[in-house]
C-alpha cells in the first residue's frame, strides 16, 4: 500500500525539476495564460481583475474581471504566501497539493484490490503507469493550466462512483461529502467541466439509494456554479456559470482560417491567430468581446457546416487518435520518442477501457450487474462530457490528458469486479 502512494509522490516531484527548473528564478506575476496577472491581482484585493491587450485587442485594453476560474490564482497564490515568489516551491506545493485527491482514488481502489495474483499486479501497474506517460506528469506538474488542477478532482469523483460504495453506512456522509467538494473543484477549476460535472452527479444520484445524500450532492454541487454566477455579477455585472473567454475560445475553433492552421505545428498554439480574429475592431467591456466572437462563431457554423465538420474531424483525431503532442511546447530527441510512446499508451488505455465499458454496459450479469453497468455507462458519458466543449471549440492534447487516470480507474474496474463476475456467470450457465 505505501508504495502505491510513495512512487506517485517521488515521480511527481521529479517530474517537477525535470520539467520546472529551468523556472526556477522566473517571477510568478510574470506567468502567462493570465495565472500570473490574476494572482497578482488576487493578492493585492482586486478580485480575478486583469486589464490586457494580450487578447489579440492591440491599442483596445480589455479590463477581465470574469476571464479565469478561480482554482489556478487561489492554489498559486496560496503557495506563494506560504513559500513566496519562488516557482519551484509553489510548483511542488502545488503539486503536492492536488495530488491529495489522487492519493485517495489510489486508497479506495486499494481497498478493492483482487486476490488473483495476475489481476492484483495488473491493478498495480495500472494506478502507476500514468506516472510514466509525460502528458498525465505535465498536468500533475503544471500550474499554468486548468487541466493541472482539475485532473485530481475527477480522478477522485470517478474513483467514488467507482470504488467507493462498499462502505459502511456511517461512512455514507464522508464519502458524499468529499465527492461533492471534488465535484466542485472540478468545476472552479474549469467551467468547460460543467457537463462532466452533470455526468458525474447524475452517476451519484443512480448508484445511491439514501434519498437525504442525493439531494444532499445536488444541493452542495448546485452550490459552486450558482456561487460563481453571483460572483460573475458582482465582479463584471453579469450572472454566468461561464467565463468572459468562452466567446473567443469558441472562435478559434470556428471562423474561415482555422483549417489552415489546425492542429497547430508542434510548439506552436492558436493564441496567435486572436489578433486575426480581432482585426479592426474594438470593445467597450469583456461581455461584448465574449459575445462578438459568440455570434461570429455561431454565424460561421451555420454557414459553413462542410468545412465545420472538416474541423470537427481533425478535432476527434487529436482527442482520440494522435500520437503527436498538439498544443504544447516543442519536443525534440529522446524526450519527444518518450512523449510518443506515453500518448501511445494512453491511447490504448483509453479505448481499452472505452471497449470494456461498451461491452460491460451490455453484457455484465450478476449480484452487481446494475451497479456495472451505471459505472460503464457513466465512464463513457464522462469520456463524451469531457471532450464536447473542445470538439465545440478547438482541441489541444492536453484537454484529453485529463481521462488517462479516469480510464485507468475503469480498467481497474473491469479487472476488479466486472471481466470476474461475467466469466463467473458464464461458466455457470454453462454448468446450468
């Protein structure tokens, strides 16, 4: 058991120098993706404020008040009351700390662990290979993105739909507790998140039979979108469970040139095309901004549905089938022959788990054959939740990175519970 929480720790925190030092001595106001400005701004009492040209809007500075999703500035600049303005220290705390969550997913399938000797090291090997793949460690790493905070918090929410039933009742509350403030981290971590956190209370609500702890979830989940909607209000006047950038990222993947520079080269990204979309014009207040790029993308998909679905297919090969690193920093030699074969293994991951589940959803007998087949179908409703808003705007690696523990965790599940039972039950029609 302690090795299965010690090597995610040790691999981590490597993973953080060899990925981070060359950080070390960076400021962390200077952070770009807008962490190191609302930060800043977070610690001097103005809210997640941030007034830029950096959104493609040169000569037109755009004052953001409801831009970001509060985890990222909160959990940096925590760490840097704690440590300072020092990136390897605030990189490790918050590494260690989001690696909490995940830490708990690996006790609750340890709990479940099979006694078949071959399965119990399949499981192992499972919990511990997304170690070894450098998408799953950038995001376990990175504090610049919201895929390096919302990881952990599905990865636990998943594990309790799960793991996490066979527990006495006492304990019934713990676990509703702790799902729900995942739920919700999940949420304040990114709100494209939305419909995987629908998926995943849904998944709760069908696997509990105490009626107190369903509206119990739904109450405290329903909590952080409504909360962060008043706040929307108050800070930038209007109510959203969205942010003022979702207007844009909905642009870029939807507007004339996208096909000619999507998937970006390796190193590259699509920021740089913001100044295209923005070209001659000028905003009053990020609201018109977020709703310009709204109605133009809207426009173009009405008008140009063989083209959006050219788009739409490139979209799904990056998600599901690319083996290249799309959306990151460049990688050459040995480092980039180890990032090809961790994508490799995580596409196979992915759809093995996803295949399982397909045939766990439709062929899983027995005393559990309900609650597998919830599990099976929750685990693809949140592999579908997870990747819709990016097929909607435009897709990079690392928004898909976030399902490799998910489909770890279904994998486990399937060696746990479900291939067992259904050879169990066929040998015993067979007998029958």
């Amino acid at each position: 058991m302690w090795l299965l929480l010690i090597v995610p720790v040790v691999m981590s925190l490597a993973g953080v120098w060899v990925l981070d030092h060359t950080k070390a001595h960076k400021p962390l106001f200077t952070m770009t993706n807008m962490v190191g400005p609302t930060t800043r701004s977070l610690l001097a009492g103005g809210g997640l404020t941030v007034c830029t040209e950096d959104m493609g809007t040169l000569g037109n500075p755009i004052c953001f008040h409801a831009a970001r999703m509060p985890m990222t500035a909160t959990v940096v600049a925590l760490g840097m009351r704690l440590f300072g303005d020092h990136y390897l220290r605030v990189a490790c705390f918050k590494t260690l700390l989001l690696l909490l969550p995940l830490e708990l997913t690996i006790y609750l399938v340890w709990r479940h662990l099979p006694r078949s000797g071959w399965r119990r090291l399949l499981v192992v090997v499972l919990l511990l290979a997304p170690f070894a793949i450098t998408a799953f460690l950038a995001d376990v790493t990175n504090i610049l993105v919201e895929e390096g905070y919302s990881y952990s918090f599905l990865a636990f929410a998943v594990a309790v739909l799960f793991f996490g039933w066979q527990v006495r009742a006492a304990r019934g509350l713990a676990r509703a507790l702790l799902f729900a403030t995942a739920v919700d981290g999940l949420y304040l971590a990114k709100s494209g998140m939305l419909p995987t956190v629908v998926v995943l209370v849904v998944g709760f609500v069908l696997m509990e039979r105490r009626a107190g702890l369903r509206w119990l979830i739904v109450a405290l989940v329903a909590a952080a979108p409504m909360g962060w909607a008043l706040h929307q209000h108050h800070a930038s006047g209007r109510y959203s469970v969205g942010t003022s950038f979702d207007g844009i990222n909905l642009h870029k993947g939807n507007n004339a040139g996208f096909l000619d520079h999507y998937p970006p080269r390796q190193g590259d990204s699509m920021d740089w095309y913001d100044f295209e979309l923005n070209r001659g014009l000028r905003f009053s207040d990020e609201w018109s901004f977020n709703d310009y790029h709204r109605r133009a993308a809207l426009d173009y998909l009405r008008a140009h549905p063989r083209k959006t679905l050219e788009g739409d297919v490139r979209k799904v090969k990056v998600l599901f089938f690319a083996v290249e690193k799309s959306g990151g920093t460049a990688s050459y030699g040995v480092r980039k022959l180890i990032e090809d074969v961790g994508m490799v293994v995580f596409r196979l991951m992915l759809w093995a788990a996803i295949l399982c589940a397909i045939y766990l959803l439709f062929r899983s007998r027995g005393p559990n054959s309900k609650s597998l087949r919830v599990a099976s179908g929750v685990f693809l409703a949140v592999v579908a939740a997870c990747t819709l808003p990016f097929l909607a705007g435009f897709a990079y690696s690392r928004h898909v990175s976030v399902l490799i523990y998910p489909a770890a965790l279904f994998c486990c599940l399937a060696l746990c519970e479900g291939v067992q039972r259904t050879r169990d039950d066929s040998l015993g029609e067979g007998l029958n």
